[in-house]
C-alpha cells in the first residue's frame, strides 16, 4: 500500500495548488512527513514572544496544509497535530483551538462591524462630495473657498487610501479574508488592536478640521460677513459625518470587545 503526503497554502485557498511532498510505503514515514510539513510552517510564522492565537492565525492565513491520501482512507488529524504543536512552541500548554460554532459567532459579529464600518466611511464620503462639489459657488471669499476644500480634499485622500486600506488589512487580520493577500504583505504579524486604534486616529484629524472650519463660517455668518449659506451648508454636511464617525467608534469598538474575548482573534 502507499501512501502519497501532498500539501498546499493556506494563502491560494480556495484555489490551491496541491504539491506532492512524497510517497512512502507506511503510514508512519507518511505521517512524518505530514508533520514535518506543519513543523517548518509553524516555525517560520513563530517568533519570539508569539501567543498560541497568533501563531494559529498566521497559519491559517499562510501555513502549508498538508494531506495523506491513500486506498484505505488512513485517518489522520492535520489540525489536531497543529494544535498540539502550537501549544508546546509557544508552551501555553492550556491553549485551545475554538470550535466551529465560537469561530462561525465571532466572525460574524466581526464581519457585521466591517459591514458597518464600510457603511459609515461611504456616508463620509458622500457628503465630504457634495460639499466639494458646491465649494466654489458658495458665497464667501476665495480664501474660505479654498479652507472648505482643503478639508475635503484631506477627509477624500485619508478616507480614499489610507483608511480604506486599513479597513482591508483589517478585514484580513481579524480571518474575514481568508485565502486572499493583505494590501500589505506584512500584515501576518499586526496587532489588530493597532489597527482599529490608527484607523480611528486618521479620521480624527480631518473631523477636527472640518469643525474648525464650521466654527469659521458660523462667526463669519454671525458677523455678517456672508448670508449664512455656506455655514448651512457646510454645518449640515458636518453634522452628518460626526454621526457617521460615531457609528465607526461604535462598530470599532465592537471589534476591540469581540478581540478581548480569550481566543476571540483564533480562525
């Protein structure tokens, strides 16, 4: 009888490349090999100071998964020896891999966060448009003019680069993209606790800008600089990206609950 030991990535799922690794006469050579496999997989992804969580997930994300196929069906648990294995690298001997039922939960309340998180961002940038897009008829001076569009133009290449890139990093840290490449390659080893908290800290600035520049046309409204239609219009646009930046804190804190949870970041 003989036992074929073929192995793919993590990585190309859901269109992997199976990859023969051997054939061996006996199931134990063949196991060997199979463990071999998880062996130099798990070692790549651990360094030190590595959590058993993490350690999983990057494995989940990038390791190479290997399978034995023979006649007679030999059962053998691949995940099984990748728990046992996390356990004794990172020597957190009570670690243990959730079940599909924990891992189905929290993935969904993590995806349902996203889900809103994209939401909000779209809210933002539809009005940061529409304000763009009436900047120059607004009947203030050119100087004014160009402060509206300066903020629009920071909250448009914020939100339209970085933000939206750490959304998708994001998405893949937390297991919601599993089996497609990060935006950045080296998001394997990212805390995502730091992502929700950048993510968070690149729109403040903008919306710190956007209500200094309410401020401005509403002292200039008062004073009778202008008929007060910039500031309505302005005001109006910015009072629906503070709701809409409140519904990020929301769904960013969700994530960061759901991330407190022991285990909850295990996919």
């Amino acid at each position: 009888m003989k036992y074929t030991v073929s192995a793919y990535e993590n990585g190309e799922f859901p269109n992997p490349t199976w990859i023969d690794e051997g054939t061996f006469d006996n199931a134990a050579d063949a196991i060997s090999c199979a463990q071999g496999i998880i062996d130099r997989s798990l070692a790549y992804f651990m360094k030190p100071g590595t959590e058993a969580k993490d350690l999983k997930s990057s494995y989940m994300c990038y390791g190479e998964v290997p399978s034995i196929f023979n006649d007679q069906g030999l059962k053998w648990d691949t995940y099984e020896y990748v728990h046992k294995r996390i356990r004794e690298m990172t020597g957190e001997s009570g670690w243990r891999a959730q079940s599909e039922k924990e891992i189905e939960r929290q993935l969904a309340t993590l995806d349902e966060a996203v889900r809103s998180l994209d939401a909000a961002l779209a809210r933002i940038s539809s009005n940061v448009e529409y304000v763009r897009d009436r900047v120059f008829s607004l009947p203030v001076d050119l100087g004014t003019q160009r402060q509206v569009a300066d903020v629009c133009d920071e909250f448009e290449g914020i939100i339209g680069i970085d933000v939206k890139e750490d959304v998708r990093n994001l998405e893949y840290t937390l297991g919601l993209r599993m089996g497609r490449h990060p935006v950045d390659p080296g998001i394997v080893h990212i805390d995502p606790e730091m992502q929700v908290r950048r993510i968070a800290q690149l729109l403040w600035e903008p919306i710190t800008a956007m209500h200094e520049t309410v401020v401005r046309l509403e002292a200039a409204a008062k004073a009778g600089r202008d008929d007060g239609g910039a500031y309505l219009l302005v005001a109006e646009s910015a009072v629906n990206i503070l709701n809409a930046y409140s519904a990020i804190k929301e769904a960013l804190a969700t994530i960061l609950t759901t991330l407190e949870n022991p285990g909850a970041f295990q996919v």
